[in-house]
C-alpha cells in the first residue's frame, strides 16, 4: 500500500479513484496532545480501510481534529485524529 500527501503516487502508472476514505484513532482526553503516535495510528487505519476496497495506495491524506460533541460525551472533553484520503487504484499496464 503507497501513501502519498501529494495528489498523486510515485510511479509513472496511471492511477484512478476508488473514493474517499476515512479513519481515526480512539477517543483521548482533550487535555493530551495528539502528537506522532496518533498520526501513525489513524495512518495505519486508513490504509486497512483502503485495502478493504481493493486500493493500490492513497492519495491527498490530510489529517483533522475532531472534538466529542452531544450526548455521547457528556461533560467530558474528548477528541480524536482523523485522516482522509483518497483511495486509487493503478492501471494494469504503464
């Protein structure tokens, strides 16, 4: 599985789009800070995710901090990394 944050994977096959794909790490206390370890495990989910589809490699990964909001987390403060990506495939021939 590539990953790139650039539009598109380092090879000189033809690529095209699966869709967009989605991952994130567990919920933590939003007084930690996300840091290398959060990157790698939402990196690490996105990946299996885009596997599952039949995906090459993933493209325009872009990472987001969500915050628990609503009655899910009730008085506690939570949030949680998200990445997104674009999941392609690669052309059969160069």
């Amino acid at each position: 599985m590539q990953l790139s944050f650039t539009a598109s994977l380092d090879t000189n096959r033809a690529q095209y789009t699966i869709g967009r794909v989605c991952a994130h790490t567990p919920w933590r206390a939003a007084d930690r800070e996300l840091g290398a370890e959060d990157r790698e495990i939402a990196l690490k989910a996105l990946s299996g995710e885009a596997e599952e589809y039949g995906a090459d490699g993933v493209v325009e990964i872009a990472y987001a901090t969500e915050e628990c909001r609503g009655g899910e987390c009730e008085g506690v403060k939570l949030h949680r990394l998200v990445a997104t990506g674009r999941a392609v495939r690669l052309a059969l021939a160069a």
